[in-house]
C-alpha cells in the first residue's frame, strides 16, 4: 500500500520493487523532480529546448537506474539526480561542441561546382595508376571488379551474369583485388 504522501526514497523503493505501484511511483518521481532537472538545464544550457532535453534524459537515466537497483544509496535521491544532471549537461554540451565545430569545418570547405566533377582526395595522377592497372586484368576479372565497385551488384548477381558461382565471384575479386594493389606498389608499371 502506498503511503499518503510517500518521501522519495519510499518511491523510490516501489520503483526498485517493481510490482502494481511502481508504475505511480516513477510518474510521482517523474513530477517532483522534472522542474528540478530542466532548472538545472536552464542554467547550464543555452535554451529552453536543451533544457527540457537534458530534464528527459536525466528522468531516463534515474528510473532506469531504479528498476535495476543501481542507485546504492535511495536516502541520497537528491544527490544523485544532481550528479546525472552534470553527467548529462556534460554530454549535450560535448555534443553541441562537436556539431558546431564540423559546422564551420563544413563552412570552410567549398562548395561543388556543378560545371566540374570533384577532384578524388588521392589526386589525379593515381587515378591514371589504377587505369593503366585495370587493363593487366583479365575481362572476366574487370567485369567483376566494376559490378562489384561502381554497380555495386550482389555476388549472386554477378555469378550469374558470368555463369559462375557466387563463391567464385568472391574469389575472382579478391584475386582481381590482389593483382591492383601489387600493380599499384609496382607504381603502375606493367609486369
């Protein structure tokens, strides 16, 4: 039977319990230590919205943390809401960091020109490398290679377009994929 007007330790051991009150128990627990929580956000977030966000997830971590009986110390409710709002304040904060610094990385970059395809990260010059190395492969081992990469087909696919299993597919590119990389330590010379 729950109490007339229960502490929160003794909500908090309904919600551990678990049972037929927990459920009223963590909707207590929920609204005696909402305000709190998104207080807390206002104060150390930049708005509102942060605010109710971090007051969500600090509901979240303490009823999970509940259920599973890994608060040591239930006298100390109020202590460790605190310690999740700094834990979780922590976190938004990280995470808004990151974003805004891949942001003005993004801003930095310049934008693709539609007139001219984007240059590949790893230059010209080796792009040619893999052209001259592409051609020392056998037409099977290149009509594999390319379904494989550029189509981005299934090996089942691939198998029965060139009447093999799809097993052999596999081994035609990686033995395809073998003679590329040696061709192109050999710095793209012919055998």
């Amino acid at each position: 039977m729950v109490a007339e007007d229960p502490g929160n330790t003794e909500l908090a051991r309904l919600v551990q319990a678990g049972g037929a009150h927990a459920g009223t128990a963590e909707a207590e627990l929920c609204r005696r230590f909402w305000q709190r929580a998104r207080l807390y956000g206002l104060r150390h977030l930049r708005g509102v919205t942060e605010a109710e966000d971090l007051a969500q997830r600090v509901m979240e971590v303490m009823l999970t943390s509940l259920r599973r009986g890994r608060v040591d110390d239930l006298e100390l409710l109020d202590r460790y809401m605190l310690g999740v709002c700094r834990n979780v304040a922590h976190t938004l904060r990280r995470s808004e960091e990151r974003a805004s610094r891949a942001a003005r990385r993004l801003a930095r970059e310049p934008a693709l020109s539609a007139e001219r395809p984007p240059e590949p990260p790893w230059g010209t010059h080796l792009v040619e490398r893999l052209t001259s190395c592409l051609t020392e492969l056998s037409r099977r081992e290149q009509g594999v290679v390319q379904s494989s990469f550029s189509e981005r087909r299934p090996s089942t696919e691939i198998a029965e377009q060139f009447g093999v299993t799809p097993g052999n597919v596999r081994v035609i590119r990686h033995r395809a994929l073998r003679k590329l990389r040696d061709c192109l330590d050999r710095g793209g010379d012919p055998a």
